[in-house]
C-alpha cells in the first residue's frame, strides 16, 4: 500500500526501550517505505549488542538507512546526520515511498524539523581541553559554570549530560557567544516537507522493566566481549561520543576496576533510565501527532492515511 500522492515525512518518535523499532517494521509492511534510522549511537560499526541495534537478519529483512555507517573513532556531527537523512528522504519520495524516520535522538530530530545554529566547528584542541576539564571536575561542576554563563541552556540541558554541556561549554569559548543565543537563529538546513508525528510512550515502570530485563539480556548475549574488543582498538577511549553511550562507559569502567559487576550493572540501568527520562520529557513538549501508550498498528495506519492527521 502507499500513501498517494501527498508527501510527507513520518517521524516514529518514543524513548528508548518503547518499541520504536519494532513499530516502525509492522508499519512498513503496510505502508511502503524507506526505514531511516534516528540513533545517534546506531550510526557506528561494531555496537550492536549495547545499542540494542536490529540484528542482522531483521536488517537484511527491512533495512535502515543511517545504521552503521560510521567507525566509533569517527566523528559524527548533526550536520552530517541532516546532509544524510536528507537524501534518504528525498530518495524515498523519488521511489514513491513513505519515508519513516524512527528513533531516539532529540536533537537529530529536532534539527530536521527547525534546522540548525551556525556553531562554530568543536576543534582537536578544544574538545580535549573540555574533556580534560571533565575529566577534573566533573560534569556537576562544570554544569554549574555553564549555568553562570548561559542560564538558559543549563536549565534545558541536564548536569548528568556531559557531552551536551562540555559542547555548550566550548561553543562559548569558540565564538564568545553563548549557545542558547545562537540556537535562537535557527533556519540552517531546515526540512522541507510536511511532517507526521507518532510518540509512543508507553508507562514510566514499563519502560524501567524493560530497560532492566534489556540490559540483562544484552549481557547474557556477549555485551562484556563487544566492549572488550572496542577496548583493543587503541583508537578509542572514553572522551569520545561513541563511547558515552549508555553501557558503554559503565563496562569500560567496569573493566578498568572502578566497578565490580554488581556496580557496573546497576550503573548501566540506572544511566539508561535517565536518558529515558530526558528523551520523555522532551517528548511531552511535542503537542501535535499521534500518542500512543503502547504499539497499535491499526491506529498507526489510519493516522497516516487521514488527510487531516
């Protein structure tokens, strides 16, 4: 089935462990579609297991865009996400299909429908000084100096999320501008097409109970070697993105010692369960689509192929 000839973008939206995923495979194969992957964390090659990324079988069978494209020493900035969630679109609208843009990522998404601030670029030499200073005062800290600098930005931005203020941080001291300024001048590369809307968010202690039973499950289905071997690539370490990943960081420390097991496990849903709650309350902001509570095919479809949605 297809939509006709009315375009528009389809953005899947739900925090992590909603079953976003899963919804988006039932959709398409109703709809004809493209699947364009909205993970931040899903774009690097050899994080499978602790991304819970589709396995190889359900890829082969309903592929995504946007899913292992890069390696975790890469850099992977939100201009280059939009440069090429871009051209999947406009490359599903060319094969006449729906194209369905499912994930986690807020600020992937939120930069697709707004556009982007002209940031000025992070540098070698100012993202190892902020790393550094992480490393020395820690995230609080340096959320309480952001919070000096740039009140609206530490407002929204959480002081557990060290790579959004560090990068506040250095956006400051790159231009002399605070963030929240520049952000304020958003049309850079903005979407052009009409965009639909389906949040599912299901109930907060269903989504604690599966983020706790998912990680279990991702240990028990070699989540410690996949870390063990990131960790033989001299290339990575923890001051980069791919490795602030939940999961990632807290089995790294895990087996530098800083954790025993029963530590390493409990920090690792407890680090999911605050992205979780971060990725759902920004979702609350979004009044217009379609919310569903639990994944429900029928109510999905007919969304889609009202007019009026």
């Amino acid at each position: 089935m297809t939509i006709g000839s009315k375009k528009f973008v389809l953005f899947l939206m739900g925090p992590t462990a909603s079953g976003k995923t899963e919804l988006a495979i039932e959709i398409s194969k109703t709809i004809d579609s493209k699947l364009i992957s909205v993970d931040s964390a899903l774009i690097y090659k050899g994080m499978d297991i602790g991304t819970a990324k589709p396995d190889k079988k359900t890829l082969k069978e309903f592929p995504h865009e946007l899913i292992d494209i890069c390696e975790p020493e890469d850099s992977f900035s939100v201009n280059d996400f939009i440069d090429l969630a871009t051209s999947q679109i406009e490359l599903a609208f060319k094969e006449g299909k729906l194209p369905i843009l499912v994930g986690g990522t807020s600020f992937y998404f939120n930069a697709l429908e707004h556009g982007i601030s002209n940031l000025p670029a992070s540098t070698d030499k100012s993202r190892k000084h902020f790393n550094e200073l992480l490393k020395k005062q820690g995230s609080e800290k340096l959320h309480k100096r952001l919070k000096e600098i740039d009140p609206k930005s530490a407002e929204r931005i959480h002081p557990n999320d060290s790579q959004r203020i560090t990068r506040a941080l250095e956006v400051h001291d790159l231009s002399g501008e605070i963030l929240s300024s520049l952000q304020g001048q958003k049309n850079h590369k903005k979407l052009n097409a009409q965009i639909k809307k389906i949040i599912l968010m299901p109930k907060r202690s269903e989504l604690h109970e599966r983020i706790e039973e998912r990680f279990i499950d991702m240990l028990k289905n070699g989540f410690l070697d996949e870390v063990e071997t990131l960790r033989n690539n001299k290339k990575l370490n923890l001051d980069l993105a791919s490795m602030r990943c939940v999961g990632y960081r807290q089995v790294w420390n895990y087996f530098d010692g800083k954790y025993n097991k029963k530590e390493m496990i409990e920090k690792a849903i407890v680090a999911t369960r605050q992205l979780c709650k971060r990725q759902s309350t920004w979702l609350k902001n979004e009044k217009e689509g379609l919310l569903l509570s639990h994944s429900d095919i029928k109510r999905a479809v007919n969304f889609l192929q009202s007019h009026d949605a």
